[in-house]
C-alpha cells in the first residue's frame, strides 16, 4: 500500500516523529545523521490483526496503524511540520506469524522451532505527513538461517533475558547474531528498521540521507 502525494518537500517538514519505544529504532534513525530533531511518541495502537492477512499485510497495516496513532497525540501544530515513521516487524515460520515470547518457557519453544531452519523476517515502514495527508508505506523481508542450536544453549540464551521481549525470540543485533549461520536480504530489517528502504521512502519527500 503506498499513497503519496504529486510533488514532495521537506519546506514545510520541521522535525520527525518516530512512533516507537524500541531503542534499536531510535539507534537505526539516529545512525543516519539527519538534520531533523527527532520526537520519540510511541503509542498504544492495536496491534491485532485477521487471521486471513498476510504477512506483508500484518506488518504494513500495524506500522501505518502507529504512525496515525502517534499523530493523533501531536498539537495540530506539530501536526503541521511532522513527518511520522511508523515501523513493525514480524518473524515468520511456515507461515506462522512468531510474535513477542509470554514467557521463557514460550522463548524456548520458538527457538527450539527455529533452530537449524530458515525463516522469514518482515518490516513494515509507514512514513505520514499529517500537513497533506500524504501516506506511503512498504515492506521488506529478509531470510534467517538459524545454526542447530542444542537444548543447553537455548536454555542459556533464555536465561540471559535478551529474547523475552523479541518477535522471535532474539535479537540478531545482540547475543542472538551468534545463533544465526546466515542471512538473505536487509541485516537492519532484521533489526527492526530497513534503512536502505527507509532512506528511499525519506526521498520521496525531499529528505535526502545522501
């Protein structure tokens, strides 16, 4: 899905808006040096979803669902200099959507799935400018290749507490890059954030990265 409008500018564009708490987020945009202030303003958006959605669907919709989310809590004067950056990323396997672990016990039933396998790893990027009502959003998706990983060490990972609060249950930017023998596609999408899509998606409303 992608709305955007005839003729893009950064004139009237003063700051971004990042709907996210994630840190990894913040880090990923903080790393491209912009001359914009970034405002973090996560919000509470519903993140539930029909089962008969796609995986591309679930992530384009709930990143375009915080980002709208987030401009809702901004002054209608914010509103008028802001560009928001929505993101959400989901990991996949067999066509099952893996999300965020309720527990270790949870934890260690999905890395025991995804052991020695290859998944998917998609995120969404919604970018709004509230001032015209101009929407663009897209995905990306990466292929992970976990290593045969053994009960033991899937115990130890857990107890480090680094997955619990991962889709997937790890975090390839942390402990978890030593469990993964390779990727296919954007290591930052993996993350949580495609920069290279990002930087495109800037473009198109004259922000340029370089």
């Amino acid at each position: 899905m992608n709305v955007r409008s005839s003729s893009n500018s950064s004139s009237t564009i003063r700051q971004l808006v990042l709907a996210s708490s994630s840190p990894r987020r913040q880090e990923l945009v903080a790393s491209l040096g912009l001359s914009l202030p970034v405002l973090i303003l996560s919000s509470d958006a519903d993140e539930s979803t029909p089962q008969n959605w796609s995986p591309a669907m679930i992530v384009e919709q709930l990143g375009l669902r915080k980002a709208r989310a987030s401009a809702e809590l901004l002054s209608s004067e914010a509103n008028k200099s802001s560009l928001i950056i929505g993101a959400d990323t989901i990991v996949v396997l067999d066509g099952k959507v893996l999300g965020k672990p309720s527990d270790k016990n949870d934890a260690i039933r999905m890395l025991t799935a995804l052991e020695g396998r290859q998944h998917e790893v998609y995120t969404g990027v919604a970018l709004i400018e509230p001032a015209t009502s101009c929407e663009l959003v897209y995905h990306r998706m990466t292929r992970v290749t976990m290593k045969q990983l053994g009960e033991e060490r899937i115990r130890r990972y857990v107890d480090s507490g680094e997955p619990l609060d991962k889709a997937g249950s790890y975090g390839i930017q942390g402990l978890g890059a030593t469990m993964v023998e390779r990727i296919d596609g954007c290591y930052f999408n993996v993350v949580g954030l495609p920069l290279s899509l990002l930087s495109d998606m800037l473009d198109e409303f004259g922000i340029n990265v370089i």
